[in-house]
C-alpha cells in the first residue's frame, strides 16, 4: 500500500521576470527539462493535430466578408500581379501602399488562383486565396513557437504555446476573419528568432530583413538581434554580414518591381514605397488603442508642436514618438546585454531574449504615431514565447489579447461609421489598461526588484483566493452525473410545466395576425396541409413540419402552429431540470436553472412565436444533456478480459496499470490522493470520499452513495449513443447551424479520447508510488468509441434529415422548377448553401455576432399603434424579444466564472456545456449574411444553467465565509430581481396595449448612434 498527500507542480511554478530563480518550469509542471532535440512520435501527432485543429477553425471562418476595404485591396492587387506581373505591378496596380515583400506572396498565390479560377468553387475562391497566405502563416507561426518554447522550456510547454496561437482569437481575427497579412510579417520574424537561437545568425538576419520588406515595423527589434549575436560570441567578422544580407534582400525583393535595376535607383524606389506608407496616415493614433488613445480622441494631426511654449515651440509629436521609442529600445538593449551573460544559464538568456523583443514590439505600438490598431499584432505574436516567465507575463498577455480583439471590433465598426471616437467608454479605458500593461511588463523586466515584488504579490493573492481550494490536478473521480430524478422531482417537474404551460398558453393568440417570420413558418405549416410547395426553403423542414402540426389540430392560423411552440417550450423545462439535477445533483438547483429560463422573458418569447427558433433551442439542449449522458455512461470500457476504469487504470495479469505506464501489483494497489481513497481488486475499483462512496464494478455498472443519495448507474452507453445521434440531427433538420453542435460534440470526444496521447507524459514503468501515478480526470478515455460515436451520428443525422423531406418527394419545388427527385434534392441543398452564403440585404434589426451577449439589438416581432398619432398620447403594444437584463447581462459574469469552476473542479457536464455555449456562437464569426440575435437563443439555457451552477457553488460556499447570511442574500436578491423585471417586461413581451409612456419606461436603451444599438 502506498499513501500519499501530492502537492503537484502548478503553472504558476515559473521563474519571475527577474530571470534569476527558477531555472527550469513548465506550464503544468510536468516534464521540465528543455528539449531541443528531435520531435518524438508522440509529439508529432500532437502538432499535427492541433494545427489540423486550428486550420479547421480558419476554414470555417474564411468565408467570412472581414474587413471589405482590406480584403478588396489584396483582391485588386492579386488581379493586377496575374493580369500585368510582378514587373509592371506598381505601375499599372493604382494604389499600393505596401513594400513590395508582400506582392511577392500575393503573386505566388494569385498563379495558383489563376491556375484554378476556371473550376466552379462552391465558394468565393479569390477570397480564399488572399487569406490563405495569412491563414498558413498563423500556422508557420504557432508551429516555431511550439519549437521556440520546447527548445527553452518542456515539450509540454511547447504544446501550449501552439495552443494558444492556434486557438487563440487575437490570431485568426486577423487573418482568417479580417483578411489582413500581420502574421505573414509576424512568422518570419519568429522564424528569424528560432534561426537566432540556433546561431545560425546569417540565416536569420535573412528571415529578418524579408520580414522587413513586407512590412518596416520589426525593424525596431533589430538592435536586440545584434545584442543577442554578440553575446553568443559568435566571430566579429559574421557582423559584416548584416549588412551585406540586409542589402541583398533589399535589393533582390525590389529589383523585380523597380524601373530598371542599378542599385542607387532601386534602393531609392524602395525608400519611396516606405515613405508612402508612412505619410499616408500622419494622425498620432489611427484607431489603435495606445498612449495616444488615452486621452485624446483618434485621427489628430501628429504635426503639433509640443510642448508649444513662448520661445520653445518644441518638436512635433511625430519626433517625440520617435525618440520615445528610441530611447525605449535602447533601454531595453542594455537589460538584455546584462542579462545574457554567462552568469545567467542559457534558459534564463533565452527568457530573456524573448521578453525584450515583446517589450520593444509592444513599446513600438504604445509611443509611436501612425500606428494602426493590427500593429500590436507583432508584439503578441512573441507572447507565447514569455508566457513562462511569470505570473504577471500571462496576465499581461491575456489582457493585450482582449483589448487587441476590442480594437479590431473598434476597426470595423469605423469602417462602416468614420469618426475621431466612437465610443469613448471604451477607447480610453482600453487604451490606458494597455498602456498599464506596457509599464508593468517593461518595469518588471528594467528593474528586477519590482519585478521580484510584483511577482510576490501575485503570488500572495493567488494563495488567498486559493485557500483551502481541493488539490485541482487529482480532482475527484467519484459522484458526478450519476444522481437521476426521484419521485420528488417527478412531483416538481409536475408542477414546473402546469406553471410553465399556463404562462405560455394564456393568450397565445394575441396578436391574432402572423408576425414577423410568422409570415414564412406559420405559411409553411398551411402549405403542408394543403399539400403545396414551400414558399420557405431556405431552412430544412423539421421545424416547419412540427408547426403543421399544430396547424392540423387546430385550425386557426397562426395559433394553431404557435400551440407547438409552446409545447416545446413547455417540454424544455423537464429536460433541463433533468440535466441540471445530473449536473448539480441538487433538486433545488435544478429548480433555480428552470426559474432562470422562465423569467428569462426571451424564453416567453419564443415559446409563443410560430418560428423555429425554439425548436432549434429544444434540439440543441437535448444534444447536449444526451452527449452528457452518454459521456457518464461510457466510464467503464470492456475489452476482451480487461476491463478499462474511470480514470484509466485497467487490472489485469494480477496488477493495476494507470494510463501512462505506470505498473502496481494488485495487492498493493491502493492509493490515498486529493481526499480520495482508490482500491483496487479483481473484478471492481472502491472509491471513497467524503461526499461519495462507490464501487466500480468490471461488468460496467457503478453503485454506492453520493451525498448520501443511493445511485446505481447500469452504463447504458448504447442507447444514449443512439439518442445523441437521434437529438442531433433533429437539430440539423430544423436549421442548419445545428452543425454547430455536431461539430462541438465531436471535438469534445476528441478532446476526452486524446487524453492518452499526451505526448508530455511519456510511459514509465514504477514498482512504487513515490508520486500519485497519472490518471484520466475528464472521464474514460477509451469510452467514447470515436469510429462507432462518428458513425452513429453520420448515420442517424443523414437518416433524419431524408425523411423530413418526405414530403419534398411527393409534391417538390415548383417555386424553384425542382421536381420531385433526389438530385433535385440535392439541388435544393446547393440553392439553401448559395441563399445563405451570397445573402446581400440590410434589417433595421439585424445585429453582428459580438452584440448578442449584451443585449444590444433584440429583435422587435411585432409593433402597432391602437390610437393617437404621435407620442405620448398613442396606445401601442409590441412583442420583442427583449432578454431580461438580470438573467442575461449576468452570463457575461456567470459563464465565464461557471468555466473557471469547472476547469478547477474538472467538472465534465459543465465544461461540455461552456463547450456548447460557444460553439453555438463563435461560428456566427464567420456568417457572410446579416444575422440577428435570436440565432444566439440555444445559448440561453446554457447561461441558466451557468448562473445555476455559480449561485449554487456560492450558497455551499457560504457557510465558510465570515458572513453567511449575507452570501446567500445576495443569491436570494438576484432571484428575485430576475422575477421583478419578468413581470416588468411582460406587457412588451405578449402585446398588452401599453400608453406610450408605459411602452417608453420598458425601452431603457434607446436607439443610439451609430445605428443599429437600442431596443427601438
């Protein structure tokens, strides 16, 4: 028997800015030692499938239109370098206002386009080819700092750099979404960098200077390439080269594009394309939230003289930027000089490498005028590279990373409404947090006694907030999921739909007219009836299909089909009590989730609407419960006469053996670890905690207690594999983005089965257990089958989806000439892809994908003056789907702190469900029409049950705070405001004829500049 209490290596087990402790970390701990080796196998798997990964995530987001005015500059220039050529491009190009590093790029691309333009793509193939460039270079960049961080500091390590650059929306906002060429500038500079550490110096100051010729901005991190040669003691003749490189590829990336070839002339034309560049913008801040930004609003003339004294009239703010930011470097360059001495070892001289390129870059951005919001790109392109170098290089870099994305958001919001400041509430704030960020960074690594006291006092908050916190990494193996219903929940579930079903149904009626999208659904439902083409057939026919029929039983249109609405609405609340019991194993908490849809007012709202927006909702949520399920019921894994446990370990041949190799006899196989107890025995596992005691037995059943709760769990793994399968393409036959969920459940699968492949826990054999072996914490690694789990669900998915056009292949499309065939289904697919794809229209309510979580646009159903004719002497009523600001402005809070508790507590149902949330959303990224927030409704009972699960952690928590009462207050309060501003907002919700005074007191944002903002 071996026991242990393990205190496992954190990610916060770095060396601080002051680079003199610490030698050697990793994120997790594990696997520290530096790496610059060979990949191993297990390592190449990993790469390839992270980058397949995040190029999967750049496909979808492609097609997306992205900044116009950028993407149709790089299209006319691929146009014009295929139509003239690289010689006469400049020439016959119109505006250009890019070094010609670039054009070399764009023309390679553009003879692959023109190579290929004369197939029929299903896709916008030009835009796809001046993204790509930019695309392959977010990958070439998160590949060379997976190599750059591997070399410096783990294996592991590296893989998480990769991570962040392959997923992180900083990166592929920038290329894959706006269509801009940073990274491409960005992966030769990294690739300079990798060159560098490797001395293999003329390569790099190669790499480096063709950088450069794409865009001038990294030529302010040159002086610490030259600090970095020097100090590797590397021979002084291998400096002469610098220039002599620098020259070459000045002149050999010019002489193509100049008038003639001497070189006095193509040196002087290629000054005049930098020159250009720059005096094209000579504002102090072009929309980039940076020192200027703070302040002053954008687009001022950086021309004035400060400080414009009597008798001093001072410099313009042009020079001073460049002297700020001269002097910034040189500081900079003289830290790092004393940093790379061989009294530091050569992982804390890499660090510091690292750092100061990140500083420089990101000083670059804060003094200098002229800068664009995408030049901070540069700087966060080095931020994987220091994100081992502390606690405060990670809080730095998420933050830049968030305000990087704001100011993009900004960027595009400018280009469809120019102005100085469009919303200084943002800008200023934004723009000083940024430049806080620059200052704490940069004073952290200038001064290493603050960056010894920064360090320390983040390390202090982080064991307050963290006291008493369960070990994170061994969290425990037992108790989620398997508490079901009971009768009392059958009783309550009872009573929730009696209340819920009267709310809905009580003048559902009213307006006695189709309403907005009413006009296509609720038509639907008649035409089936009466055996009719689709006049609607842009979406697939299952929700329409339901609303017939209520159609059917109930003759007056539109109620009839309104009746199905609310009957799914009615059906939502015992399947998400259902799933909030299994996730929560609390009946109260399940209560609080269905009290939070219902006073959702969004879910009223939907509920009594003929649209399939609700059905769509009903579809995705029993996706998810039904994944979840089958997740939980997948936990013990039969092969052969080995059975496969929760958390890995398999007996077999009289031992236990964890999933990475480590090896115990059976006797002995019993381990104390994270308030855990494990013993193992021929033919089941025993888990004791102190909330749970259950047996895992080898014919795949569960059994024992959980909060004093009998559970018996008989792993029923085959028929929820099935109803995922089946709730699937349910979803898919009612819109198509429930290929949204499709895609999230398998890349959560994914996921839970790489869990065996991590590269950076390689195999070791242990006859004892000096440390807690490696265990499975995201459940059976083996349980979900990917081969069956994906055939299933391609199988039943395709199978619904044929038969809910049934109907098509009795009467087909005489709208669209389609007959009645399967190619003239497959037709009708195609024109649904095009209708969608190549939509070109405007909606006073339509609203972009980053709004829907504030509550910016909600769409407006139905709107009618009863009598006066002006305000405020008329009588109106509305239907909108207005969300309750209580329920919904709180997931802004909740969701991403019910992902923080789940990721500490490993909590599968709730990581799958953060998992849901934004793969029902961010995919809207990449929409190439107009879109509207009810396209963001799936998400609302995933925010109820993210509240649920934070209010419900806060009640339990609260008896160990020093006031109790007032925690739970708080819990109390916040339930009650949600119930108070339903009732509030009800009149607007279901027609009630309002004075306009009343109507005017419910529509608390009022319709803004720049349009579309408000709730008018």
């Amino acid at each position: 028997m071996a026991k242990q209490t393990v205190k496992p290596a954190s990610a916060d087990d770095v060396p601080p800015l002051t680079l003199r402790a610490h030698p050697s970390a990793a994120v997790d701990g594990e696997a520290r030692t530096p790496n610059a080796g060979p990949l191993q196998r297990n390592e190449v798997k990993a790469v390839a499938g992270i980058l397949f990964a995040g190029l999967l995530v750049r496909l979808i987001l492609m097609p997306a239109t992205g900044h116009e005015t950028d993407l149709g500059t790089f299209e006319s220039w691929t146009l014009s370098l295929v139509k003239y050529g690289i010689r006469n491009f400049y020439a016959h190009a119109g505006f250009v206002d890019y070094p010609p590093g670039y054009m070399f790029i764009l023309a390679a691309f553009g003879s692959v386009y023109h190579a290929l333009a004369s197939f029929h793509w299903p896709f916008d193939l030009l835009r796809f080819t001046v993204k790509s460039p930019a695309v392959l270079s977010d990958l070439g960049l998160a590949y060379l700092s997976f190599l750059i961080v591997r070399r410096t500091w783990s294996a592991n390590a590296g893989l998480f750099a990769l991570a962040i650059v392959a997923f992180n929306p900083a990166v592929w906002f920038v290329s894959a979404y706006w269509g801009q060429a940073d990274s491409v500038t960005a992966v030769f500079v990294m690739w300079s960098v990798y060159m560098a550490l490797r001395e293999r110096f003329e390569l790099s100051w190669l790499l480096f200077g063709f950088a450069v010729l794409i865009k001038p901005q990294p030529a302010v991190i040159a002086p610490l390439f030259l600090i970095w040669q020097l100090r590797r003691h590397a021979a002084l003749w291998r400096l002469g080269w610098v220039p002599v490189i620098g020259f070459a590829v000045a002149y050999a990336g010019s002489v193509f594009f100049a008038p003639d070839a001497n070189p006095v002339h193509v040196v002087s034309w290629l000054y005049d394309r930098y020159h250009t560049g720059t005096v094209l913008y000579p504002y102090n801040s072009c929309n980039a939230f940076n020192l200027y930004s703070t302040r002053l609003d954008f687009w001022q003339p950086d021309s004035k003289l400060i400080p414009n004294l009597p008798g001093f009239p001072g410099w313009p703010q042009w020079e001073w930027g460049v002297t700020i930011v001269a002097a910034f470097v040189l500081a900079v360059g003289l830290r790092l000089w004393r940093t790379t001495t061989p009294d530091y070892t050569r992982q804390e001289q890499e660090s510091s490498l690292y750092m100061a390129l990140f500083i420089a870059l990101l000083g670059l951005f804060m003094f200098a005028t002229r800068m664009h919001e995408r030049y901070l790109f540069s700087a966060l392109a080095m931020g994987p590279l220091i994100w081992n170098a502390g606690r405060l290089s990670r809080i730095v870099y998420i933050a830049l990373c968030v305000t990087f994305l704001l100011n993009l958001e900004y960027a595009l919001r400018y280009l469809y409404a120019p102005g100085p400041d469009l919303a200084p509430a943002l800008v200023h704030p934004a723009s000083l947090l940024n430049v806080l960020c620059l200052f704490l960074i940069a004073g952290a690594y200038l001064v290493p006694e603050m960056g010894q006291s920064v360090e320390s006092a983040l390390s202090g908050w982080r064991a307050k907030l963290t006291e008493g916190e369960a070990v994170r990494s061994r969290p425990l193996l037992a108790g989620e999921g398997l508490i079901g219903l009971t009768r009392v929940d059958a009783g309550i579930i009872t009573v929730l739909m009696a209340a819920t079903a009267g709310l809905l149904y009580y003048k559902i009626g009213q307006p006695h007219e189709r309403i907005f999208d009413e006009i296509y659904y609720a038509r639907s439902a008649q035409e089936y009836l009466h055996h009719q083409p689709q006049f609607e057939w842009t979406h697939p026919p299952l929700s329409k299909l339901i609303l017939t029929i209520g159609a059917w039983i109930y003759k007056d249109d539109p109620v009839g089909a309104r009746l199905m609405s609310a009957l799914f609405g009615t059906l939502t609340v015992p399947l998400l009590y259902a799933f909030a019991k299994r996730l929560f194993s609390s009946s109260v908490a399940a209560v609080v989730a269905v009290f939070l849809l219902l006073t959702s007012s969004y879910f009223y709202v939907q509920s009594r609407i003929a649209t399939p927006e609700i059905f769509v909702a009903f579809f995705a949520l029993l996706t998810i419960y039904c994944m979840y399920r089958f997740w939980i019921a997948a936990q013990i894994v039969r092969v052969g006469e080995r059975a496969i446990y929760p958390d890995g370990t398999q007996v077999s041949d009289g031992a236990v053996q964890f999933p990475f190799g480590e090896r115990v006899p059976l006797k002995t196989a019993k381990l104390s670890d994270g308030g855990q107890t494990v013993k193992w025995s021929q033919g089941q596992v025993d888990v004791q905690s102190e909330e749970a005691a259950l047996r895992w037995r080898a014919d795949a059943t569960i059994e024992g207690t959980v909060d004093a709760h009998p559970v018996r769990d008989r792993q029923a793994w085959t028929f929820w594999l099935v109803m995922t399968a089946i709730a699937a393409g349910c979803v898919i036959a009612s819109k198509w983005n429930g290929l949204f969920d499709l895609a999230g459940i398998w890349v959560v699968a994914l996921v839970v089965s790489l869990q065996r492949r991590r590269p950076w826990a390689a195999p070791v054999v242990r006859t004892d257990l000096a440390q807690a072996p490696k265990r499975f914490v995201w459940g059976n690694a083996y349980g979900f089958r990917i081969p069956l789990f994906a055939a299933a669900c391609v199988v039943f998915v395709g199978a619904i989806y044929l038969l809910t056009y049934i109907p098509f292949f009795q009467t087909g499309n005489s709208i669209l000439g389609l007959r009645h065939s399967f190619s003239d289904l497959l037709a009708l697919q195609s024109q649904m892809y095009h209708y969608h794809h190549d939509l070109k229209a405007t909606h006073p309510y339509s609203s972009a994908w980053w709004t829907w979580p504030f509550e910016l646009r909600p769409v407006s159903y139905y709107y009618h003056v009863f009598s006066g004719t002006a305000a405020p002497k008329q009588i109106v009523a509305e239907v909108i789907a207005l969300p309750n600001p209580a329920v919904w402005l709180a997931g802004l809070l909740t969701v991403p702190v019910a992902a923080v508790l789940a990721w500490r507590q490993r909590h599968k149902g709730m990581m799958l469900c953060i998992a849901a949330y934004l793969f029902q959303w961010l995919p809207w990224v990449a929409s190439t029409r107009i879109d509207f927030q009810y396209n963001f409704y799936p998400d609302c009972a995933i925010i109820c049950l993210c509240s649920a699960y934070v209010l419900h952690t806060l009640w339990r928590s609260a008896e160990g705070m020093k006031s109790p009462l007032a925690a739970k207050s708080v819990v109390v309060v916040y339930l009650a405001a949600c119930l108070a501003l339903f009732v509030f907002f009800l009149p607007i919700l279901n027609g009630t004829h309002l004075t306009w005074t009343q109507w005017d007191a419910r529509i608390w944002l009022k319709d803004g500049v720049p349009h579309p903002y408000g709730w008018i």
